[in-house]
C-alpha cells in the first residue's frame, strides 16, 4: 500500500468488506475484494457461454502461501457462465483455492452471464461490528450498490431476525440453503453477507500473533489452498498487512477495479 494506513488488531468499529464486479468489455469481467485482511483481484474471459480463463492478482495478503492460489483458480476455465455465483463449486473443488479469490471468481463469473455494456458494475459493502458474534444483539448490513440489500440480527453465532435467514441453521449449510432456495440475487446479496459474517469475526483479534498456518488450522481441517497438507506446513504469516477501514470505508478498493 503507497498511503499510510493503521495496522494491527482493533477491538471496536466494525469489520468493512466491499466487493466490486465489472464488465470490462464484451468478454472480460474484472473484480476486486478487499477488506481489514485481503486485497484479491480477479480477471475472467469468456466467449459469452464459457470461461475461457481465469488470472488472479494478490494485492494484500495473511499467509505466505495465499497468491499461489491463482494456479487452482485456473481450472475454472470451460465452465458454463451461471447467474448463480456459488456455481464454481461444481466445476471444481472450494477447498483447494483460496476462499477469497474463489468466492470472487464466482461473482464475476455470474457477473459475466449477466452481461450488459461496458462498465456495468456491481458492488457490494458489508459491515460487520466488532463482537456481533460474541454474543448479545448486534446488526450485520449489505448494501448492493448503494442500496441496503440486507440487515440482519445476530445474537452469537446465529441469525434471529428477520425469517426466513433466521429460520436456517447458521454453519452447516446456509450458502447451499440459499443457493437453493432463494432468487438468484437474493441468493448471491445472502452469500456475500454470510461468508462477511464469518471473516469478520477476526476483527480484534491479534492474527500477527499467529506465526505458522498450522497453528490456525483449528478442527476444520484443510478448508482452503494455504491449509491444504503440504502448504500449511510451509505457510508464515503476512505480518503488518491488517488494516481498518471503519473510519474511511469509501477508501477500499481504492486501486480498483
């Protein structure tokens, strides 16, 4: 990063998430992901019906290992463009890539079947205070183009208003829930938010602490490329690469797309 900017772990405010897709031209979608700890870009060709390739820039990273994770990316070339931006995970497998640059190719993949002019964009801003999952109410917003899309309440790990959100279980299958269940962008806005929710809970904690990957690897296992066996051996931390927004939040993605 060129301008000065707070680093370290910060216990209040609220966690910020923007991602941006756009139509670049006729065939080409570029996105852009960034928040406290990520800054992805992704690009996808395609001949209107098919991915033709996929490239991926890290731009801030956690892990050492993170930008090696545009090579699995790649493999996303020759599916079918989809409006359904969880449709990458069945052309190829979630937990070999990184989740970032992975949810982010899905959205421009769908951002693709979307079409339309040349910078046709669409944005999405999560906001997520700090300790909304330790307990005690607290709301999560998303605004899709400027728009409040969605506001949810949390108490804990769990949503409890508004239904239907608030009626499905909150780990174990939500993204597949609404995949399922709801209209197409209601499905997408819901699936940004969800996985928002579950990365901001790293909002005050001190992940500089954390030197090696193995000691992050938790009970889930190998959920992304940098903890897969055989990378998380050799994974370091990203030190000084936090980074808070909650007093500029119109600052992120600031080097574009």
């Amino acid at each position: 990063m060129t301008a000065p900017f707070p680093t370290g772990a910060f216990p209040t405010g609220a966690f910020r998430r923007r991602v941006r897709v756009v139509v670049e031209d006729a065939g080409r979608v570029v996105g852009g992901l960034e928040d406290d700890f990520h800054y992805f870009q992704v690009e996808v060709r395609h001949d209107g019906t098919r991915v033709e390739s996929v490239a991926a820039q890290s731009r801030r990273w956690p892990w050492s290992t993170c930008p090696a994770a545009a090579e699995p990316l790649r493999e996303l070339a020759g599916m079918p463009l989809s409006p359904r931006c969880l449709a990458v995970g069945d052309w190829t497998d979630p937990k070999r890539n990184c989740t970032h640059m992975f949810d982010l190719a899905g959205l421009a993949v769908a951002h693709a079947w979307r079409g339309g002019p040349p910078g046709r964009t669409r944005q999405y801003d999560a906001t997520i205070p700090a300790g909304a999952q330790a307990g005690g109410e607290h709301q999560v917003t998303l605004r899709r183009d400027g728009e409040l899309a969605l506001r949810w309440t949390l108490d804990g790990r769990r949503c409890v208003s508004p239904p239907p959100y608030s009626e499905v279980a909150w780990r174990g299958g939500f993204l597949r829930w609404a995949d399922a269940h709801l209209p197409v962008d209601e499905a997408e806005a819901a699936i940004v938010l969800r996985r928002a929710c579950d990365i901001g809970m790293g909002r005050g904690m001190d992940l500089d602490a954390i030197e090696r990957a193995a000691d992050a690897l938790g009970t889930q296992g190998a959920v992304c490329h940098t903890m897969q066996p055989g990378v998380v051996e050799v994974a370091v931390r990203n030190r000084g690469t936090v980074r808070d927004w909650d007093a500029d939040p119109g600052r992120l993605l600031a080097d574009g797309p």
